[in-house]
C-alpha cells in the first residue's frame, strides 16, 4: 500500500481521524522489531515553543557529532520536512519508503496519518542509523502516539497555556498534566516562561525548572546569559530566549560538552517564526502563532514597526482563540486582511472578517493569500493566524524577489 506519490500534501492521508492512546502506535513499532528502543530519545511537549525546542536540541546534538533523527509536526512548507536526519529532510522516496513499511506492518490495526507518521519516524532513524531522536508531541502527551516510545533520555516540557481544552482540560493544572505524562522512567526539563500555576504543578512531579535568560539583547540576532554563559541565536522574538534555555538545561542533562551546545544554539534556525523576507521595499513577516500566548513572540517583534505601517494578513482554524488572538495582534497592526486558510478546519472568510472588524481600523477580505498579498499596501505585512498560511505565502513572495 503506497503513501501519496512524488510530492506529499496534506491529504494522501485522511486528516479528520483523531485517536489518542498509544496502544496502536505501540503495536506498530513492536512489529517493526522496537526501533524506538535502539535510539536515545529526546520527547517534547508543551503548547508553544516545540518546534524551536526541537530545532536547538538538533543543532546541539549535531554540533555534538551525534547522528540525530528530528520528527515535528505540522509540516510548513514540505512534508518530509517533518522527518529529518542531521538537520536536513529525508527525501520523499525515503519517506515514502519508510511509511509503506509501517503500512504493510499495520493489518488489522487500522492507524491514523499521525499513529502512521510516528511509527514511520523511529523506523526512518534506527534505519538511517542514527544515534538520537529528538520528537515534537503532537497534541498533549500523555495519550499522545509519540509517548508510545521507550528509552527516554530526556524529557522536554516548554511553556503551557489553555490550549484544545476540549481534549485536554479546562484548567492549566489539567492540561499540565497531560503535558508531564511524556515523563516516564527520564529526568524532565521544563521550560521557566510559564503560569506561576503550571510551574507549580511541575516542581511537585519532581521536574527541573530551565533558568530564566538574563542581560538578553535583541536585535538582527539575540543575545543572552544562562549560567554565567553567553548565548548568540538566530531564532528572533522575546519566547526564543527561555526555548534555548530549556534545551541548554537538558543538554547539561545527558552530558553535551559547552562548546556544542553553543554551537548549536548559534546555529539553530527554523522558518515559520518570526521569519522575515524583505522583498520590494517591504519587510514580510511570516509566523505560524496560532493561540494567543504564541502571538505574545510576535507582536512583541511587530511593536517596534509604526502600526499605521502593519498590515496583517490574518485567517486561522475553526477551533482556535480567535477573540484572544486578534487582541493581541490588533495592539501592533491597524489594518488586516482576512482570508480563509487552506484547511478543512478552516473558519470562512466571512467569520474572520466579522471577528476582525471588532478589534481593526481597517478590515478588508481577500480570497485566498496571494489576493491578500496583493492588496497589501503597507511597509510591514505580517502573514499569522495559522502555519498552513505560510506555504503560499512564502512561495508569493519569493517568486518577487
């Protein structure tokens, strides 16, 4: 049974299929011999903040000489992106190849695109032979597919807020707990930009708070202080500081050198944050902020640019904060543009444009990203509301550089 063709989307799987529990993600990996159980594991939850954790863990452990597998989750702007060796995508013959083989392991046991594409990931690396394997949680943790994994070495937990309380809570202690369920038979490192609510849950489960950054300085890069030591990150926006902080600590933890981890931190670089293009005179940010503490990085970095001169192209997800979202961004931006995002899950146009016309000066619709882009006017455009923006977004814009 084959997966998709030569170009992977979003849709050779059946997207709406949500199952939580890893008792299948288990079965599958057992049947493909336990390939999770020859690699040392790094597992990171937290509502925002995974993907850059993942990153810097990568850099450092590459900087190490250590051959590291990275899985993260959603994809932005490729597919096999979300399956890396060394910090470069497996190609899709490769990715393609590892999915049959879960696929043809799977009778009986009917598993979802995301039960599939983990089970895929420790396969991909134990093949690919591969030492570590850094692995983004998908949604929560403790019934999470990834938690289906053995031989943790480490756990990661970054900053916690009030996220998909349908599935997960409706408190910040309740969905910690689904967070610290990724804690099993490891040491955990949590990151300090959190609730004093969540960290208090934290420390009662015996989890190490990372130190808070110090004497930080912004700029085209970002400097800061953890542990007496000075750190230089490409990775721009306030929250940057504290995710490489929680890597730093858990570095310490399984014993990476000082000079790796600052190399790592230097080197680490992940699109789709706070990712800046200019083009044509105008400055385009793009970001995949989707819940209002994620938005808190990027109206940080938008608040140094004139608001008359922001225009944001805004759309987002059915099930998102939209109200909370839009606060936020209405406080750096006074014009928006609103679309639909390319989901099935999208929330229309229409509901966008009425929940913006509530918080913005100037509210306009477009049909679809390319239209938004066109009619934006201003010196500054900020792309956010959800990653599934970026891919068009990003392909519109460099096709005029």
């Amino acid at each position: 049974m084959r997966y998709g063709g030569p170009v992977f989307t979003a849709e050779n799987f059946n997207r709406g299929e949500m199952r939580f529990g890893t008792q299948v993600t288990r079965a599958l990996l057992d049947r493909l011999s336990c390939p999770d159980k020859k690699l040392k594991i790094i597992h990171v939850a937290g509502s925002n903040g995974k993907g850059s954790v993942c990153e810097y863990m990568t850099r450092i452990l590459i900087a190490a000489g250590k051959r590291t597998g990275t899985f993260t989750s959603p994809a932005v702007y490729d597919y096999c992106e979300q399956f890396t060796v060394d910090g470069v995508p497996l190609t899709h013959d490769k990715v393609n190849g590892y999915i049959d083989k879960v696929l043809s392991a799977s009778d009986g046991l009917s598993p979802t695109a995301f039960e599939t594409e983990t089970a895929a990931a420790f396969y991909a690396f134990y093949k690919e032979g591969c030492e570590y394997a850094v692995i983004e949680c998908g949604l929560g943790g403790l019934t999470d597919a990834t938690s289906a994994a053995e031989n943790k070495l480490v756990a990661i937990i970054n900053s916690v807020s009030l996220e998909h309380t349908a599935y997960l809570g409706d408190t910040v202690e309740k969905i910690c707990a689904q967070k610290a369920g990724i804690i099993r038979g490891c040491p955990a490192v949590v990151n300090s930009l959190q609730t004093e609510a969540a960290e208090k849950y934290f420390r009662s489960v015996g989890a190490e708070i990372a130190e808070a950054p110090r004497e930080t300085v912004y700029g085209d890069n970002t400097a800061f202080s953890v542990g007496g030591e000075r750190y230089v990150t490409k990775m721009l926006g306030h929250a940057q500081p504290y995710n490489a902080a929680a890597a730093i600590a858990a570095a310490h933890v399984i014993g990476i050198d000082g000079k790796a981890i600052k190399k790592g931190i230097s080197e680490a670089d992940l699109r789709g944050r706070i990712e800046v293009i200019i083009s044509g005179g105008v400055k385009y940010v793009l970001d995949g902020a989707h819940n209002p503490a994620a938005f808190a990085p990027v109206c940080g970095f938008l608040k140094n640019e004139n608001p008359e001169n922001v225009t944001a192209v805004y759309g987002c997800l059915s099930d998102k904060d939209i109200d909370g979202c839009l606060k936020r961004l209405s406080a750096t931006a006074e014009n928006v543009i609103c679309v639909r995002c390319p989901s099935p899950r999208a929330l229309s146009a229409d509901d966008v444009y009425a929940a913006c016309a509530k918080y913005f000066k100037r509210v306009i619709k477009a049909d679809g990203i390319a239209a938004a882009l066109d009619k934006a006017k201003t010196g500054t455009v900020a792309v956010c509301g959800s990653f599934t923006l970026l891919k068009e977004a990003r392909s519109w814009i460099e096709k005029r550089l």
